[in-house]
C-alpha cells in the first residue's frame, strides 16, 4: 500500500487517495491524528499519522483511529502481536508468524 506522503514514519499510517474526509480517525485519535484541510499538490484533502505511538496510550489512541476508519484508509504495519490482535486482519500488513493477511 502507498502511504500519504504526509504520515509520519512509523507503523501506523493512512494509504494515499483513501481518505473519504469522515473525520472520525481525528475524533478518535486527535493527538495522533493531522488532517491536511487545503489542496495538495495532488489536489486532496487528507488525513495522516501526524505522530505515531511512543506510549501505551497513544498506541491505544491509533488502534481506535484504525478501528474507527470507515473506509479502511488506516492500516497497521507493525509486528506487535498486542496491536495485531486488536485489529482485523485486513488492517495489517504483517501478521503473526509472517503470515500476510
């Protein structure tokens, strides 16, 4: 998958061109989340990992965020087997064992 550009590096991030502008990963995750509310170059409007987890909490904050993404535009790229677990397996690009989903 193709992240946006803006995420920031880390596990946690927002595929390029799937934001549908629902809001509700920002509701859920606000300190995790940045939402790009102008026109990029691309012409989108866009939200993205603007911080990724450094704590329990804001790792819990992202797996809501993830959770929440009506459109499946968050996604979890991480081999955490706690993080994994909470989410569905489409949302992870690593599975346990190596597995791919």
């Amino acid at each position: 998958m193709k992240r946006y550009p803006l995420n920031a590096p880390g596990p946690f991030y927002v595929v390029d061109g799937a934001c549908i502008i629902c809001m509700m990963p920002e509701h859920c995750a606000p300190t995790r989340m940045g939402f790009h509310d102008v026109l990029d170059d691309a012409g989108k409007i866009h939200c993205f990992f603007k911080k990724q987890p450094s704590n329990p909490e804001e790792t819990e904050q992202a797996i809501r965020a993830v959770n929440a993404s009506c459109c499946d535009a968050l996604r979890y790229d991480g081999n955490d087997p706690e993080v994994i677990n909470q989410l569905p397996p489409r949302l992870c690009d690593q599975l346990p064992d190596g597995k791919q989903p």
